[in-house]
C-alpha cells in the first residue's frame, strides 16, 4: 500500500519526472472527491518537499477551488 516518506529523493524525483501521465486528488470539506489523470509535461519537482503542475486543460476549476 502507501508509504510515507521525508521528502522526495533524487531517485523518486527522477522516476516522477519520467512520467507522462499522474493524478491529481482533491476533496471538498462537505466531502466531494475529485480524481483527474494530468499530463502534457506540466509536472515539476521544485524541491525535496514541494511539487508544482501547470492546471492546463479540464472540464471545470475543481482543484482549485477544493485547494482555497
């Protein structure tokens, strides 16, 4: 199953950035799950602790408004 891990090593960071596809999860506090598939290369590493994906192409703005 998952594991927890420090921080993103350099390994991790490689087989990440070799991905084309990944997978955004998000909930709503009154519980609404929203799961999109992402690609385009529009996934970036910025740090042992810290990721960055350009919203690019969807059907709606869910994420974001999950993550305010």
């Amino acid at each position: 199953m998952a594991k927890q891990l420090p921080g993103i090593s350099d390994h991790l960071r490689a087989f990440m950035e070799a991905q084309h596809l990944f997978f955004v999860g998000t909930a709503a506090p009154d519980g609404r799950v929203n799961v999109l598939p992402k690609g385009m290369d529009c996934l970036r590493v910025l740090g042992p602790n810290c990721v960055a994906w350009l919203n690019v192409t969807g059907s709606g703005n869910e994420t974001a408004a999950h993550l305010r």
